[in-house]
C-alpha cells in the first residue's frame, strides 16, 4: 500500500503572498518616496520665492525717494519692539504738537466732520437693524421649508416601517404554526 503524503508544515500558498505583499510594500514606498519628493520640490521653490520676494522689498527700500515722509522698512526692523516704541512716541509728540498749532483752525472742519460721521453712524444703525429684520424673516421661512421638508422625508422613510412589522408577524407566526405542526406529526 501507498503511504499518506505528509501534510507540509509551511503552505505551498504562503510564500507566493508573502512575495505578492512585499512586491505591493515596494510600490508604496515607491509611491510615498516620489510624493515626498515633490512636495520637497514645492517647498523649495516656494523659499525661493520668499527669498525673491524679500529681497525685492529691500531694494525697494534702498531706491525709497530720500524726500518722501517715510520710507517702508524690512519687516524684520519692524519687528523690534524698542525701535517701534521709539516711533510711536515721536509720532505721537508731533501729533500733539501739530494739534496744538492748528487746533482754532481746525474746529469748524472737525465740527463738520462730526456731523457728517454721527449721519453716518445714523445710516449704518438702520441699515443693521434693517437687515436684521430680514436676516430673521429669511431664517424664519428657511427654518419652515427644512421642517416641511424633513417631515415629508420622515414620512417617506417611515411609509415601510409597518410592513416590516407585519412581514415580521407573520414569518414568526409561520415559526410557530411550523413548530406545532411538527409537534403533533
């Protein structure tokens, strides 16, 4: 008589996956590898551009007409916050004095400035509140057409509901005339 085979301790199938998963792991890494690459590329040329971009600032900066008030800065020196102070001040001493120099001079424009922004202030109250009003009418009938909508879609959704029930009455009561039936066979 013939001898039984043995029965491998390995499947013959396991190394074919095995091969097939690590073929499919190259591939990714292939895959996240040339990914990562292009967004290393993006990177870059997005430096290069900041870096163009600063530097077209600085020579901004360096052509900056010498007779205009004051010529933009590199935000780097904006940055420093005791050269901002410093600023701030000299801006605010000229800004009062200035304001002391021209103060009877200027009442009657600042009079006239003020009516104007109080009307405007007026204007820009009723416009709020106008469009408020409108704001919740539209949100009262947008509010009445998603519940209209909600109950025809609930009432969709529960139009089988009873017939599930009934089909589940009858498949259990056909359970039970079967049980019985076969009690008594």
């Amino acid at each position: 008589m013939s001898e039984p085979k043995p029965t491998p301790v390995i499947p013959g199938w396991l190394s074919r996956c095995v091969i097939v998963l690590l073929g499919l792991q190259v591939a990714l890494l292939w895959t996240h590898g040339s990914l990562l690459q292009r967004q290393h590329g993006d990177i870059l040329a997005m430096r290069e551009d900041i870096q163009a971009l600063a530097d077209s600032l600085d020579q901004d900066q360096d052509n900056w007409d010498a007779n205009e008030a004051e010529a933009p800065r590199p935000a780097r020196t904006i940055l420093r916050r005791h050269h901002r102070a410093k600023v701030v001040r000299a801006a605010l001493l000229r800004v009062a004095d200035d304001a002391k120099d021209r103060a009877d001079s200027e009442d009657q424009g600042l009079q006239s400035l003020k009516k104007d922004t109080d009307a405007v202030r007026q204007s820009e109250q009723e416009a709020l509140a106008k469009a408020q009003l409108v704001r919740d009418q539209l949100s009262i009938s947008e509010n009445i057409r998603k519940a209209d909508e909600k109950a025809k879609l609930d009432a969709a959704t529960d139009h089988w509901r009873p017939w599930l029930w009934a089909a589940s009455g009858l498949a259990l009561l056909g359970v039970v005339a079967r049980a019985v039936l076969r009690r008594r066979g």
